[in-house]
C-alpha cells in the first residue's frame, strides 16, 4: 500500500497491553479496515459483532465500527483473540500483508482528532486517563476527556472574537473615524472578566498538577520525634530507618502513599536541631529544601512545647501531629488542630483524614487544569487580554488592540487544537502509547 499520505491509509495495532494475556485486541483503522479484515477472516462481516475461525490461527471476536461512528472517525474493526504473544504478533503481521501500516504512536488518537471528533486538549486528556493510577486522576483526565476545558476556553474565544471582529469592521472604515463598531465599555468589561477567568484557571494548576503528579508531604520535627517511623507506618513497610539514636536520618526518603484515591508524595526529612555534624548538616538543609517543594507539612513532635510555628511554613498547610501519645495518654492537648497519634501502633486515622480534608477542601472547585502546556499558553493569554485592558485605558487604535486580542485568541486556540503545527502535534502524540 502507499504509505505516502499518512492521513488515508490503513493502521493496525495491538490495543491491550504488551504481554500475554487472557484476551488480547489488536484496533484496524482506515478506509480498508473492513474489507482488511474480511481477507483476513475469509468472511463477510455482516453484523456490527461477528464471531469467526481462523482455523490454523485461533477463534475471532470481530467488532465493527463504521465511519464516522468511530474512536476515530474512520472506519474502525476490533480483533480480539486469546492472548497469545505469538497469536498477536501473527494477526500484526498478517494484516501487514494484507496492507496495513503498523500504527505510530497515538496515531489511533491523533486521527481522532484530525478528523475532528475531539479538540487537541481532550486529546491529551485520553494519555493522562490511561495513566491515571488513583481515583483523583481518572476524575479530572475524565472530566478533560468530556470537554470541561474546552468547552470553558470556547465560550471565551466566542466573546473574543465577536469583538475582535467589530474591530476589524472598523479598519475596514478607517476612513471614518468617527465610526465605532465595537463599544468601548463593553470590551474593558469582557476583558475583566475574560482576566478574572483566566486567571482562575491557572490558579487551578496548582490543584490539578498537584492531583497528577502526586501532593508533596515534607515530614519535619526535631531528632527522635518519630518522622521516620510515622513514614514506615503510614506506607505500610519499613522504608525509613529507625532507632533511638538522634540523627539516624541524615537524607531525605521519599515514597508514594494513596488515601482515598489521592496521591501523596510522602518525604521523611532529618530531625531539625544544631549540631556540628558535617553530613547531618547536609541532611538538614535537604530538610529545608523538602519544606520549600512541599504543599503540606506534617510538624511531629512529643510534647506541644516542640510544636512551635516555624518561618518558612508560614506560607504552607501544616498539620500539627504529636507522636507517642500512647505513652502519655493523660496529657492535655491545647491546641485543638493538634494531631494525636501512635505512629508505632498504627493509629494513624485521624492523620489519614485531615490530609484528604485538606486537599478537598482546597481542590479548586470547578475546571482544572493539570497540563504544563495548557498553563503556558493560558499564561501568554493572559498577557495578552493585560495589553488590551492597557490600549483601552490609555485610548489604543483599534489596530493595535485588534492585534492582542488576536494573541488571546491563538493562545487560547493552541490548547484546543484550532491554531497549532504539525511539530506541537508530533510531540503530543508521541508521548501516547502504540495502541492508543
């Protein structure tokens, strides 16, 4: 076959995961997918399901998607098979012989998209859903998925370009200078408000980044307070170190810990205190720097003496936890945000429950994003629409406001899909999976 326009050819796919299996789909997408196929089996499929055998390969589940009702718009056939490697790769090569490409990777997606059944942010979405690992990430990868992004950066190109049209009218008349299409009060109100939402949605990254890569939690607190415990307790395996003699932590450790389908990033610090120690004083200023990364910070101590604010986490969450309260079940605790817990019986559920209080709470309510090329491009925006509110205040042309809010309008449209390259679009999709 002709492999010399990408776009129109016949693409072919192990869609499961590598390895064998008890099932294994192998995606046919193109103009002769179907027909593909039926070569294949020797048979016509008549039915939008049809079961064959393919006596000297294996029984055949056949699922047939035809244009556009289709993942990719195109016509599209399912092979699932027993998943045998050796019956996958000889279904693979088969319909290589019979014509097919070998799929690139994403190209199932990215064909999708160019064929306009999904913008370029949903797109991505569909990479950060298939490597959701926790509850919180299937959510916003789905809520992406299903258009909550896009459909808000729409409803703000839509008002732009209204505007940004009117102005174009008016250089159309620049002969006429009296003449003025668009009116000045309405555009300084929408580009408040088109400020306020953008600068809302990339406050949001901060939420969202933090929900996809997993929420930093620096465990800080003087020598022998029991961080390093509380660490092993909490992941459930003894991943720290721990004895009775200060200073033992002299690095950071770091883990993954999931609570009620959120990630945390966990991070054991060395105990905080003076000492002359050259390589504890090294582990102590990683402790400081894990404070700085950090968006929550567990301050563990034995008596509420040592449970002092301290300057840097001014800016943070913290959760103010005494330790070893097993062993002094008598003493009254005054602070009412402090903590109890035994890290060393594992009573630990007061603690689980205010770390995902605190990241509900603080979840920005409504769309998120989560996508560093999405908070770049909404960041350019945002200057941009910052221009327009200043040509306005200081009586700009219309030309040259029309011109920043042409910048708003491509930035905005990168993230969807509607102004991008071929370079963006090879990079995106490259990051997908064969299959997908």
């Amino acid at each position: 076959m002709n492999c010399s326009h990408p776009h129109i050819d016949t693409i072919c796919a192990i869609s499961t995961a590598y390895g064998s299996g008890g099932i294994a789909v192998i995606r046919i997408s193109g103009p002769q997918a179907i027909e593909t196929a039926e070569r294949l089996t020797g048979t016509t499929l008549r039915r939008q399901v049809n079961y064959r055998r393919v006596n000297d390969l294996d029984d055949m589940v056949l699922t047939v998607f035809r244009a556009p009702h289709s993942f990719t718009g195109e016509d599209t056939v399912e092979i699932s098979v027993h998943g045998s490697l050796y019956i996958q790769q000889e279904v693979i090569r088969r319909l290589t012989t019979l014509g097919c490409r070998c799929a690139q990777a994403g190209e199932f997606t990215k064909r999708s998209f160019l064929n306009g059944k999904m913008d370029l942010a949903q797109a991505e979405a569909v990479a950060d859903l298939i490597a959701a690992e926790t509850q919180a990430e299937k959510d916003l990868a789905l809520a992406q998925l299903r258009g909550s992004v896009s459909s808000e950066l729409q409803s703000l190109r839509d008002r732009l370009l209204h505007l940004t049209s009117l102005l174009e009218l008016e250089l159309d008349f620049a002969d006429h200078e009296e003449l003025e299409f668009a009116d000045r009060s309405e555009l300084k109100q929408l580009a408040d408000e088109i400020e306020n939402k953008l600068s809302q949605l990339i406050d949001s990254f901060q939420s969202g980044n933090a929900i996809k890569n997993g929420i930093p939690v620096a465990i800080i607190g003087p020598t022998n307070a029991g961080k390093s415990t509380l660490l092993n307790a909490l992941l459930g395996e003894e991943r720290a170190i721990v004895s009775n003699i200060a200073g033992t932590t002299r690095d950071t450790v770091e883990d993954r810990l999931i609570i009620d389908g959120i990630l945390f990033r966990l991070i054991d610090t060395a105990g905080l205190r003076e000492t002359n120690d050259s390589i504890e004083q090294l582990g102590i200023q990683r402790s400081h720097e894990a404070i700085r990364q950090a968006r929550i910070i567990i301050q563990v101590a034995e008596s509420e003496d040592e449970l002092l604010p301290l300057a840097e986490t001014q800016s943070k969450t913290v959760i103010r936890v005494l330790n070893k309260c097993d062993l002094h079940p008598h003493i009254p605790v005054h602070g009412r945000d402090i903590c109890c817990i035994s890290a060393r019986n594992n009573d630990l559920n007061d603690l689980k429950s205010r770390l995902t209080e605190h990241v509900r709470s603080n979840t920005h309510n409504g769309v998120m994003i989560s996508n560093a090329r999405h908070y770049d491009a909404l960041n350019r925006a945002l200057d941009a629409i910052r221009r327009v509110k200043t040509g306005l205040q200081n009586g700009l042309s219309g030309e040259l406001t029309s011109m920043d809010l042409q910048d708003c309008l491509n930035a905005l449209g990168e993230i969807t899909g509607q102004i991008t390259n071929t370079e963006v679009l090879s990079n995106i999709f490259s990051k997908f999976c064969i299959g997908k």
